[in-house]
C-alpha cells in the first residue's frame, strides 16, 4: 500500500512537472527502469529489485527542477551469526531479510553559460532505517569549455534502529528483527550518524580526441556504523559486532577517455586510490570500450578489478586472534578482491525531419545494462566454511526521453 | 609527519600551477569537439543504471567515492 502511494505521489509530481514544462515551452527529461541484483551461494542467497524514476524540468531560463523516487526491494537470506559452528557451507546458520527502502528526491539547478549550482535533498527511509540529506554542487567551465571544475558537499543525518540498553560490547546482543523499530517500543532504539562528503571534479579537453577527469573525495562518518543484525562469535557466547564511531574516508580517481575515430569508438582507462582511518586501503582499475554500431546503436564493454587490504580490527577468528576492543563480521573488512565484466547496450531512436518521434519526443533512448562481480575472499571464513556467495548479477532496463 | 607534509605543500601547489597552466593552453576550439560530443566521451552522463551499480559496490566493497560529484547519497551502506 505504501508503495502504491509513493508511486502515485510521484507520478502526481512528474505529471505536474511535464505540464509546468509544456506551460513555458520548456524541455523536460525524464527516465524511468529498474535494476535486479542478484547473489546467491549454498544457503545465502540476495535479491533486489531496484525501480527508479526521474524527472528534471526547465521550468525558466536558468532554472532546472529535479524530482526521483528509487527503491530497494530486498529479500534473502544472511548469516546471523558470523563464526558459529560450521564445517561446510551447507551448516551455515542464516536469517530471512525482506525489507523495503524507499528513496524520494527534489533539487534544483540555477544554471548559466558558464556553470551551474545544485540543490538536492533525499530523504531515505525503511523499517529500521532513516535518512535525510542535503547535497550543493557547484561547476564552472573555463576556457572555451575546454577545462570543467566542480565541487559538492553533502550533509546526511541518519538514524539506525539498534536494541535499546546499555550494555559491554561483549555482551552486547544482536537485533532480532526490525519489527518496533522507530516507535514507542521499549525494545528498541535509534542510533545516530552524521555524514560530510566534500568532492570535488577538474575534468579537461586536452585534444579534439581526448579528455581526462580527476576526482578527489573526503568523507567524515560520525556514529553507528555497523549492522545491527549481525553478530560474531567472540568466546562462548556471540555479540552485536562493534566498531569504532569515527571513520574518515579519502578517494583519489583519474580517468581518461580517448575516441578511435577510424573505429567510432570511445576507450576509457580509470583507475582510484582509497583509504580510510579504519585501515583499509584499496586500488580498482577499470578499461571500457564504447563501440558506435551503426547509427545511434552503442555497445560498451567493461572490465573492472579491486584490491583491498583488511582493516585494522578485523579478524577471521576473534577467539585465537582477538584485535583490539574491536570486532566484525562484515565480509566486506576483510582483505578481498572482486571482478566486474559488463555489457550496456544503449539505442537513441531517429528523429522524423522535424526533429522529433511520435510529434511530441525530442529524443529517446533505451539502456539494456548486465554485469557479473565475482568476488574473493581469501581471509573471510565463516567458522571453517567459506564464503558460499560470491557470485553477483546485476541486470538493468533503462528508459530515457526527452521533451 | 607535519614536516613531510609542510615540504611537500609547494610541490604540489606547483604541480597544480603547472596542471592549470597546461590546461590554459590546451585549446581546442568548438568546431573541432565532434568527437568530444559523442555521447561515450562525456563523464557523468551514465544515468540510472550506473547509479545502480555504483550503490550494489558501495555495499559489497570496503571503500567508496571518487566517481560524480552530484548527488550525494544517504549513507545507506
């Protein structure tokens, strides 16, 4: 019923939206599509539906209104006790998961010749989560537009559902389930985390064939950080795994983009170094080959490869080799690697002579997106067992037109 | 610590100097950017798809960021 009226109340919007733009004779874009993730191994198993729809609207000359809606439509089954007694995969002790998250969004943009300015709030919410964030973005263009720079912060004050008490960290149980979460219950409680992005972009034209982008991030997290649910055997007994407040995170891309012109064909080189203050640090490097078919048909191939080192308070094994105050289950603390192959196909549909189809569209596009992740975790074990679920897929259909 | 980072601030400011400067020169005229309208030679025109990606590797790696600077996000991870 919930979703029904989101979905409503944003059609509603986007309704009222296109008639502002067809009022001023202004262009509208809109997109709509959905994603399915899935990952599945042994007895864990995860699958997302992740439907989205955005509108942005020249409503005057140098402002643009934005308005989306996305969601994450979660079920599976997790491990709830990391480290419990387990010879093979097939003895791992999971927990269902079926939650909702919804995703509402509203900004805009005051734009000139020269640059523009965002304003965007999300406001994110589901059964044990709440989240509202404000982000600015600035840009300008230089020099014949040859040379872009940009930055934005963001502001995200989110609330966690956890089990009210105080407690050791020891002894510290797990959540059960989010069920009186954001309420009255005497059950539960709600932790807090502060976020502040800064980023910042310089991206330049250095040749009529070739352009190149630097990207810089640093984030504050400040807070209840980590999964409520999950909890890790620590001696005899298992408790909620426990993690520092603080955690600040530093991100530094570089990417090229270099047109074959006998081939019409776009390659793309990326490569980003990260490290935060919980210890890890990490490299990806990505290749991508954007190939023009025939007319506005496009094929893009994309080969993607991460490396992370552990952090500083992770172990496989907290009974024998305890690190610290400390302790997590989260795969993702590990030391790990991970692969991405990726199709996108993307079609932009001829025009009639006047410049539009079916008499009202300027353009239409149409995304067909797959990717397969295989991920590694060499130090990752759950008890003896090893992670059954490495293996993701993740498929996309994506409309966009414009008007 | 504070030493090593106060003797290379000038290093880096030069680099920079000399990053703005090279980009100062590098002018390629409005004519000349058919290529570099092509849809695959843009940054931050991936759309809803990609966003969708970015979110899922968010959730099943350790790190995060440098990518678009628009947007934000929740802090959902």
């Amino acid at each position: 019923m919930q979703l029904t009226k989101l979905c409503l109340l944003t059609v509603v919007t986007l309704l009222m939206l296109l008639a502002a733009a067809d009022g001023a004779f202004a262009q509208a874009n809109m997109s709509a599509g959905t994603s399915l993730f899935r990952e599945q191994g042994g007895p864990l198993h995860m699958d997302v539906i992740m439907p989205s729809v955005n509108a942005a609207v020249d409503v005057a000359e140098p402002l643009q209104l934005r308005v989306g809606w996305m969601a994450d439509i979660v079920s599976g089954a997790s491990v709830a006790v990391v480290d419990a007694p387990a010879d093979s995969v097939d003895a791992i002790t999971t927990a269902t998961v079926s939650d909702t998250r919804h995703q509402l969004s509203g900004g805009l943009t005051l734009r000139d010749t020269q640059g523009s300015v965002d304003v965007t709030y999300n406001h994110a919410f589901e059964n044990d989560y709440r989240s509202h964030n404000f982000a600015v973005t600035a840009r300008t263009d230089l020099w014949d537009r040859n040379t872009g720079f940009e930055i934005g912060y963001s502001r995200a004050f989110d609330r966690v559902c956890d089990v009210a008490g105080t407690f050791e960290p020891v002894e510290k149980p797990r959540l059960d389930s989010s069920k009186g979460c954001f309420s009255d219950a005497q059950t539960r409680s709600a932790r807090e985390l502060a976020i502040h992005t800064l980023q910042a972009g310089f991206t330049q034209v250095w040749t009529p064939v070739f352009t190149t982008r630097i990207g810089v991030l640093a984030q504050l997290l400040h807070g209840f950080q980590v999964n409520p649910y999950r909890a890790v055997r620590i001696g005899k007994t298992a408790a909620q795994e426990h993690a520092p407040n603080d955690r600040a995170r530093y991100a530094l891309s570089a990417s090229g983009r270099f047109w074959l012109v006998p081939l019409r064909a776009a390659l793309g080189l990326e490569a980003r170094a990260y490290r935060d203050s919980w210890g890890i640090t990490s490299f990806s490097g990505e290749l991508s080959y954007d190939q023009r078919l025939f007319g506005d048909v496009r094929l893009r191939l994309r080969l993607r490869y991460y490396a992370q080192g552990r952090a500083a308070f992770y172990s496989d094994d907290y009974m024998l080799a305890p690190k610290g105050r400390y302790f997590t289950g989260d795969r993702e603390l590990s030391a790990m690697r991970s692969a991405l192959f990726g199709l996108a196909f993307r079609w932009q549909l001829p025009t009639d002579e006047s410049g539009h189809l079916l008499g009202f569209l300027s353009s239409f596009a149409l995304v067909l997106k797959g990717d397969l992740l295989r991920s590694f975790f060499d130090e990752f074990h759950y008890d003896r067992a090893e992670v059954p679920n490495t293996l993701a897929q993740l498929l996309s259909l994506e409309l966009r037109a414009t008007m | 610590m504070l030493d090593s980072a106060s003797s290379s601030r000038p290093l880096l400011l030069l680099m920079a100097a000399i990053l703005c400067g090279l980009a100062a020169c590098a002018g390629v005229r409005p004519e000349d950017k058919e290529h570099l309208a092509e849809p695959a030679m843009s940054y931050g025109d991936e759309g809803m798809s990609e966003q969708h990606e970015q979110h899922v590797l968010d959730n099943r790696e350790g790190s995060t960021g440098g990518g678009d600077t628009r947007g934000g996000g929740c802090g959902c991870n």
